[in-house]
C-alpha cells in the first residue's frame, strides 16, 4: 500500500472545514498555515490563515482508499488532477512545509519611516520602535531639534 500526498482544492474561505471533515473520515490531512498580524480598528489582532488559498493536502493510497469520500466532503470543491491523474506531492515538500516555522510578522518593521495621519502630530512622520500593548506603538520623533518617544494609536499611523 502506497500512501502518496495529493492535492484537496477547497471551496472558498473553507479549508479549515475540509480538513476537519476529512480528518474525521480516518484522512491524513496537512493544512499549513500562516501567523500574521492585522490591525483592525484600533487594535492589532494576531490571526492564523492558510499558507495556500483554497488548497490543502490528502494522504492515502489512490487504489484502495476510497477516495471519491474526499470529493463528497464537506469543504471539498475537488481532488487537484493533470487529466486524469491525480496531482501528487513528494513527502519531501511536505516535511519541508511541516518544519518551516515563520514568525509573525508585525505590522511595522523597527525602524521604519511611518506618516501620522490624525491627531496633534498629523503629516508628520515618525520611526517606528515598538508595540506598547495592542492598541498603541512607540515611534521617534524629533522636535525643537530633539528625538523624543511618544506613544501613538496604530490607527494614526500609516506607512509612507
């Protein structure tokens, strides 16, 4: 028995759901997945997505799995297929995915150049240094020909 990874294309924003069905059907499923962070509102809020839209990976033998399951699955547009072959991924792709671990990114880089966009220091722009809790970050910024810290909301900064 060969178990070969192969390739799930999900219906839209349902990846998640299709691996969690799939998984309960005795599947071996892979859905990598990404770690960012997104300022929405006033806050900066730590979300997990999937690393590949609308796809994730399958294992099982194509011969005696009954795979049509996979097809009639809740989430499951369809098995990605060159014809009628079945599109198959080398295990070494998947280790390599399963032992990349990103760290997430932040929304502003240190030392980045950033624009103020509201408040008393409106159009000026600022460096960036660090986050002060989820809703404010602590930028540089010079006046009377001197750097001072000050603590601003992300929602008043914007990249230039």
């Amino acid at each position: 028995m060969i178990n070969d990874w192969h390739l799930v294309y999900t219906k839209p924003r349902q990846e998640s759901r299709a691996a969690l069905n799939l998984s309960k059907q005795g599947f071996e499923v892979y859905l990598p997945m990404r770690h960012k962070e997104v300022l929405r509102q006033n806050t900066v809020d730590r979300v997990e997505e999937p690393l590949f839209k609308r796809y994730l990976f399958v294992r099982f033998d194509e011969k005696s799995s009954p795979w049509h399951k996979i097809r009639n699955s809740l989430g499951v547009s369809d098995l990605v297929r060159f014809g009628n072959v079945l599109a198959k991924i080398p295990e070494e792709i998947i280790v390599a995915l399963k032992t990349f671990e990103a760290p997430i990114p932040e929304i502003f880089a240190k030392g980045e150049v950033l624009k103020v966009v509201d408040g008393p220091f409106k159009d000026l722009e600022v460096i960036y240094q660090l986050k002060d809790g989820n809703q404010r970050a602590i930028v540089l910024i010079e006046m009377l020909n001197k750097t001072q810290n000050i603590k601003i909301d992300f929602k008043s900064l914007k990249k230039l």
